[in-house]
C-alpha cells in the first residue's frame, strides 16, 4: 500500500466486487505497474486487476481508479471505482463503483474541475464486433461527492 498510495498500514486495500457480495484484497503491486486481486462467490471465480498508474487522489484519503473484472465468462468489464481510506481501521476501502462498459480500452483517467474525474477510453459502436478492437472514442465526467459515491455528469 505504502509504494501505491503512500500510506503506511498492515491492512490490505479492501475493494468490493461489482454487482456482488464478494470483497478481495490487494496488498501490493504483483505485476508491473498492475496491483490484482482474486474472489470466489458460489461458484463463480474471478480476477480483479487496477492499474497503478491510472489512480486519482483526492485529498490524500480519496481515490478514484479503473477496474478491471474478469470472471469464467467472455467478457472483461471495466469499473469506475471510488475507494476512502479509513483512519480507524487504518484500511482502505471501495465505496462506489460504477460500469463503464465491456472490453472497452481506457485511455486515460484525470482529475477534472471540483472533486470531479475525466475518464477516456474506446468502445466498440453499435455495428461492430466485440472480438475486434473497439474503435469509438468516449469521454464521461464522474464528480466525487462528500458522501463517498461517483456522480455521472
């Protein structure tokens, strides 16, 4: 936690699965820049992999970063995720999340004007393949508000 976010605890970072009950945590860097995860739920498994380097901080104790979920099936699906650090528990935590699409390719992820981020990234359009690159350039602005959730503009 301490190369990644600066924070100096035991505690791994606590990120709860998207549209599910399941948690994984992830304690360091294992690949590169990438940071991962894996969960089990019933009998679903799966894989949770965050890019260091597409992290945005927000006042030292607010962190948004992208996702990426890959389960037993054909997709690979792409998160905006809003995680808080906890003083008391000395842990940091997901708190919101919301789906950008499906084997979309994200650009960039930038703080935007007031507590808010830009996330770019391509998407396959209406007519096109999904076993193709995807092609459509999309740009979505997220504010974080106060309460800890992402807030589509």
């Amino acid at each position: 936690m301490q190369s990644v976010f600066g924070i100096r605890t035991l505690n791994p970072w606590t990120v709860k699965i998207p549209e599910s009950s399941a948690f994984t945590f992830i304690d360091d860097v294992v690949e590169g820049d990438l940071l991962k995860g894996s969960y089990e739920e019933g009998a679903e498994r799966g894989v949770v992999t965050i890019e260091s380097e597409k992290i945005v901080s927000f006042d030292g104790n607010t962190y948004v970063s992208i996702l990426a979920l890959s389960n037993q099936g054909s997709g690979l699906f792409y998160y905006l995720m809003l995680s808080q650090y906890d003083e008391f528990r000395q842990r940091l935590i997901s708190k919101d999340s919301v789906l950008l699409g499906d084997r979309i390719d994200v650009q960039s992820l930038e703080e935007g004007d007031k507590q808010s981020v830009v996330v770019t990234f391509l998407e396959h359009d209406k007519n096109q393949a999904m076993a193709e690159p995807p092609s459509k350039q999309v740009k979505r602005i997220f504010v974080v508000t106060n309460e800890g959730q992402l807030l589509n503009q």
